[in-house]
C-alpha cells in the first residue's frame, strides 16, 4: 500500500445514486480504503436500472455494486429508499454499522427543457431529487455527526448551477441552492467538526453522454474526480464551505469576488 494514502478504516461512508457512474467510482474507492459503504441506490429510481429522468425503478445496478465490494473483501450494504426519505436512510445506516462519518451527495436525474415547454412536474421531480433529496439525507445524518463531534458531507453542485445552462432552467437552480445550502452548513457544523464542501464535477455517464462528444467523454472518466472527493471526506482535511469544478484530472477552487 502506498504509505501516503488516504485511508478510511472503520469509517461509514453514506453514498447517494451510487449505482453507476460518479456514485460507483465512489463506493469502490472509499470500500478499498477501508470504509464500510452504504449504498442508497434508489434516487427515485435512477440508479435502479431506469433511465436518467426518473421514471422507472430497480435495484439491480446498486447490488451489482456491493456484490462487486464485497468479492473484493470489503463490507458494503444496499438500500433502495429515494432520497426524499434521508431518515430511512440513515436509519439503515446506523442499524447496519451503528455511525456515519461520511455522506455524498452524489444522486441525481435530469428533465432538461427550455423554459417555454418546461412543466410543473419537469420543476418539481429535479428540485425534489436534487434539493430536498441534498436536504434530507444531510439532516438526517446531521444529529448524528454532532453526537460523534464529527462528520463529512460532500453535496454536488453543477457547472450549470454557477454560471447556468441553456434548457436547465431547473437543475441550475437546485445546483445552485445546493451550494447555498453547503455554505450554511459548513458554519452551522464547524463547532462540531463537520466539514461540509461542494463540487461541481463533469465526467461520462448517463447523464452526460447524451449532450458531450464521444472524444471529451473518454477523458471524463468518473475515476478522476474521486481524488478530491476522497480528499474533502479524509479526517485530515479542514476546508469547508468551498465549491471546486473538477474534471479530466482538473481541479479550480471557485470563489465570488465583489468588484
């Protein structure tokens, strides 16, 4: 093992959406460096098999993943709540490994539309997936973090939340409130050792390969943006109310600047 690894040994590591795509390359890392990983792979469907708007469910993906763990001798369980429901979440958490150090913020879906089309319910699915999903597991791990005078929540902004996206009128806004939400949280958990971060990250998947070129994807792996994440969850590390864009092994801290 290299000696400068970050390790994670007997931390509970709650990941949301962690059936494919960012949230898998989550699960495998943390699992490799000794945390034990809760799967919450049912974000109103979307890491159970159904397509990236949410509209179908499955717990195939999510098993697969800690199947996968597992083999490799770690210690992973599977849960299919929606996000909307953090406290069963937790719950389950804690009954399986009695603490949570960690939880990332990792689910989501997409309903992009302008916003001459966009409906009520292509409104409501991505604010209630992104934002009271963000909301509800955070604050159901919230008193438990407290108790333990420590805890990471990683909550995941966009690109198109910071400077926005056109026929993404809804997930810039949860994207964007997202980061907020971070910001208060990152004062509210300092006395307690909480540290809470965003990040706004591009890499391949379901919900990319559809508006990123073939050649830009094969250099968005998932993998690359672990690094950082990993970094932001370690008890070592003590930035808190941050936003970072990364990508493609890229890294840029963000900050607002008045002028």
């Amino acid at each position: 093992m290299d000696k400068g690894q970050l390790r994670f040994d007997n931390r509970v590591v709650v990941i949301t959406g962690a059936g494919n795509g960012l949230g898998k390359e989550y699960a495998l890392a943390f699992a490799s460096r000794g945390a034990k990983v809760y799967f919450l792979s049912k974000v109103v469907v979307n890491d159970l098999g159904g397509d990236m708007k949410g509209q179908s469910t499955g717990s195939n993906a999510a098993d697969k993943v800690v199947e996968e763990i597992k083999k490799n001798g770690g210690v992973a369980v599977a849960n299919y709540d929606s996000v909307e429901f953090g406290d069963k979440i937790i719950a389950t958490a804690m009954q399986a490994f009695g603490r949570v150090d960690v939880v990332i913020n990792n689910a989501g879906i997409l309903r992009d539309v302008s916003m001459v089309k966009m409906t009520e319910l292509d409104w409501d699915l991505i604010i209630k997936i992104h934002m009271k999903g963000t909301f509800s597991v955070s604050k159901a791990a919230w008193n438990v973090m407290r108790a333990q005078g420590y805890g990471r929540i990683i909550n995941t902004s966009s690109g198109s939340g910071l400077y926005g996206s056109f026929g993404q009128a809804n997930y810039s806004a949860a994207k964007l409130g997202i980061h907020g939400f971070t910001l208060t949280l990152a004062k509210e958990g300092e006395k307690n050792n909480i540290r809470v971060n965003s990040i706004a990250p591009v890499a391949a998947s379901r919900m990319t390969e559809t508006v990123i070129p073939p050649a830009a994807l094969a250099m968005l792996k998932p993998e690359y943006v672990v690094p950082l994440v990993q970094y932001l969850c370690h008890e070592s590390c003590e930035e808190t109310g941050s936003v970072f864009e990364v990508a493609a092994g890229y890294i840029a801290k963000l900050r607002w600047q008045r002028t």
